[in-house]
C-alpha cells in the first residue's frame, strides 16, 4: 500500500495474526515477515546494482 504521510509517499504493508506469544501466532507471522522481505529484497536489489554500477563509471 502507497500512503503520503508529511509530503512523501511511504509503502507499507501490514496483517493481522493471532497472538505473537503464541507457537501458531510466531510460525504464520515470522513466515509472513520472511517473504515481505525477501520480496522486497529482491525488487530492490536490481536497483542498487545499477545505481552503483552508475556511480563506478562516473568515477572511472
């Protein structure tokens, strides 16, 4: 989800889970959290290859 909060747009996502204090609770949230990550991680990392591809041919 897209929101602007203070003049920036900011991307988040978010569910809910029953109780974190609970084995069920900790399994279904810590897998959710692991693939929102690893999605971003690789969406972003093309990005920064060629961000700092950029940046060593212009110090070349």
């Amino acid at each position: 989800m897209v929101v602007e909060r203070k003049g920036r747009h900011t991307v988040f996502d978010s569910k809910a889970f029953p109780a974190l204090n609970t084995a069920d609770g900790k399994v279904e949230g810590y897998a959710w959290l692991a693939e929102r990550v690893n999605t971003f991680i690789n969406v972003v990392r093309p990005r920064v290859r060629s961000a700092a591809t950029d940046y060593a041919e212009r110090l070349s």
